[in-house]
C-alpha cells in the first residue's frame, strides 16, 4: 500500500543487493562491500501518489531518484506558459540529474501512476565515491546516457515526420519495458495522448489519427491505453525511412508527407 502522501517510507532498510533492478542503477563490477557501500548512499524511500511532484522546478538539489516502481513525466513551462513534456520516466531509471548545473532543479517531475523511488544523497554520494571510484564512474556513464537520451529527442523533432515520430515513440518504450521483463509487444501507456504530443512536438489529434492509421494497417492494436505491437518491421521501416506512407484522405492538408494507409516498400539502392 502506498503512503496518503507525498512521503518518506519510514523503517525501511534499503537492501541494493536484492533488488531486481540493480543492474539499471549500480555499476555492474562492484563486489559485495562496494554494494553496502553503495547502500549508505540510500537514505529513504519516497512514495509519490499519482499526480503529485516528486519535486519542482526551482527546488534545491540534493539528491538523484532512482525509480523503484511507478513512471513519471518530466516538463517545463514554456514562454507563454504552456506545459512542455521533456522525457518519461520508469523503473530502474535515475532521474535529478538537471539540479547539476545551477543547485537547483530545472523541471517539474509528476507521476504518472503510484511510484516509489530510492532517495540517492548527492552529498553521500560525494563521501562514497571517494571510497568507491567505480560508482563516480557509473555516475558519470549515466549522465553520458542522458545526453545521448536528449539528443534522439532533438532528432525526433527535427528531422522526423508525424509518423515516423509515433512509431520511433513505441518501439524505444518496447524497448525499455522488454529490458526490465516486460513484454515488448503489450504494454499500458501511463501517458495521455496530449502528453506524448507535447513530448513528440504533435498536436493531440494528429497523435490520434497515427494511431487510428497504424491500428487500420495492422501495425498495432491500440484499445484505450492499452497497445499491442503486431509488426515491428513496419514500424523499423517507417522509422528508418525504409517505406513511404499514402496520405489517407488528399483533402486536408497534413502536419508531416504523407499518412499510413498501404505501406510500401522501398528496395534500398
């Protein structure tokens, strides 16, 4: 059962040992005394009901979150106050790493559902790592992956159609979920579809009519939240460029070239 609020788990030993997820969050060398190690920078749990902030823009740095159970959504406020989704969240991520630059957090991170994350003191951190050079150096690894993370999210935006956009969006989440054990061809979208339009620079109905097109082609089954991927070659070749897309009604004008009905081809020259 979670707390009624945005609270410390209290009288919980933080054990990283056990955890399932420890190969997302420890380096994968260390030995038994570096992992207890490790665990003296654990200081709490904290389980964020869904809706509530694990923290907000301008709040002090003090520590990262690595992500237990749960899935949450990063955002910023843009110039005229609309919400930008920056990145979601789920287990065995480790988020905070934007608190770095200025001491301060510099987005909001709401949960999308129920979540519970481990409390990772920046400051214990600095003590441990002075013990345990390998885990500044899993650190520094992590913030590499989430440069690498933000820049396929430029590439997303600049130089990617609606389609390719949408399905590049379902396979990284098929991804990621068959890395922690999930299925990679059935999973629930914790988001709304305005919120991976926000993510994906769409508008919320043209997130709506890719889905209704790639459900029409049988590239998926998308049923509420729930999706079903039936072909993840169609989806790798509108991604890749490899297929060209027929617009569904000539009529109106579309937001990228092209929409999904008869997907084609290309042989690759």
């Amino acid at each position: 059962m979670f707390n009624p609020t945005n609270t410390p788990s209290a009288g919980m030993r933080i054990i990283c040992s056990t955890c399932s997820l420890r190969e997302f969050c420890l380096a994968d060398d260390l030995d038994f005394k570096e992992i207890e190690r490790m665990e003296e920078m654990v200081t709490t749990r904290r389980r964020i009901r869904r809706g509530e902030a694990l923290y907000r823009a301008g709040d002090p740095f003090e520590a990262f979150y690595a992500i237990r159970l749960g899935f949450l959504k990063s955002s910023v406020l843009s110039s005229d106050g609309r919400e930008q989704v920056t990145m979601f969240y789920m287990s065995g991520d480790i988020i905070g790493f934007d608190g770095l630059a200025n001491n301060v957090y510099a987005s909001d991170v709401v949960a999308l559902e129920d979540t519970e994350v481990c409390v990772l003191s920046y400051k214990r951190l600095h003590e441990v790592s002075s013990a345990v050079p390998k885990l500044a150096e899993h650190f520094e690894r992590l913030l590499s992956r989430e440069i690498i993370r933000q820049n396929g999210v430029l590439l997303l935006l600049g130089s990617m159609h609606a389609e390719q956009r949408i399905a590049a969006f379902l396979l990284n989440l098929s991804q990621r979920f068959e890395q922690r054990g999930y299925s990679r061809s059935e999973f629930v979208l914790r988001m709304t579809r305005a919120e991976i339009g926000s993510y994906l620079g769409l508008k919320l109905e043209t997130v709506s009519r890719v889905l209704s097109r790639f459900t029409t082609d049988n590239v998926i089954i998308v049923n509420q939240k729930h999706v079903q991927i039936l072909d993840f070659e169609a989806l790798r070749s509108i991604v890749s460029g490899q297929a060209f897309l027929r617009p569904e009604k000539p009529t109106q004008p579309a937001e990228s070239p092209g929409g999904i009905r008869g997907l084609v081809s290309i042989r690759a020259k």
